[in-house]
C-alpha cells in the first residue's frame, strides 16, 4: 500500500477542495490518461486496485505512471465511542484530488487495450472520471 515513510505531523486537519485542479492536470509521461471530473479523497487502497486493474488487463505490457500520491492521513474514533474525548487515531492515508486531476498515465500498448485498461481502473474509484489522450484537445 501506498503511504508516506515520515510525516511532519501526525493528524491534520480535512481543509477544502474547491476549485480545478492546475497541477497535474496535464499528460506528461503517458499516451493516454485517466483524469478525474469531481473532487474525492482517493484512498491508498483504492490507488493500488485501480493499478492492480490496469496491469492485469495490460498483461504487463507498456508503461505505467501513478500521478498521487496518498499523503493526507484520516483518523477514526473507536466504534461505540461515547462524543468528546479528542480526536481519533489516524486510521488511512488518503490522496485530495480536485476536478482535472490526472490519477493514471499508460504508454507503449494500443489504444483499445488502453482505453479498456484505464475504464477498468476508473471502475474502482469513488469518482467520475474519463480517458485522455495526448492528441485530444481536452479542456475542463
């Protein structure tokens, strides 16, 4: 599983995502791209599966290239936990993507193969999404 080897802190606070995504909103590595059309936390469990999709349909063909990384740890309080008492322990790593957000670029495998690969990870995470190319003229 994806997660940080050291944090500055341990617990942070949820923040906002609001707006388009800037960085990381272009293909730069790939031929062809799975971008996010919503803002989501995106857990380092539902990263790994999205890739796990894509390499299993590729059969280990071509290239593959995660643009998140999950750097935002989430805390949970214990189940049948009276209110109060502070706030819970950290419990997942979570990545905070923002519409335009490219999460996968693939390269060196056809484009059918591709564009099935990259539906099928879209399949797994928890927002809409859509595939990319280097030649389309795409704009959010």
């Amino acid at each position: 599983m994806l997660s940080p080897k050291n944090i500055r802190f341990r617990k942070v606070q949820k923040g906002r995502r609001r707006g388009m995504a800037y960085r990381g909103s272009k293909i730069n590595f790939g031929d062809y791209a799975l971008q996010v059309l919503s803002d989501a936390w995106i857990t380092n469990r539902q990263i790994e599966s999205g890739r796990i999709a894509i390499s299993h349909h590729v059969k280990r063909g071509g290239r593959l290239w995660i643009r998140v990384f999950p750097d935002k740890p989430l805390t949970k309080k214990p189940l049948e936990t009276r209110m109060g008492k502070g706030k819970g322990s950290p419990e997942l790593w979570v990545a905070s993507v923002r519409p335009g957000r490219i999460i996968y670029e693939i390269r060196g495998v056809d484009e059918k193969l591709a564009r099935e690969a990259l539906r099928r990870a879209g399949n797994k995470l928890p927002v809409k999404t859509r595939i990319i190319s280097r030649e389309d003229v795409y704009e959010m």
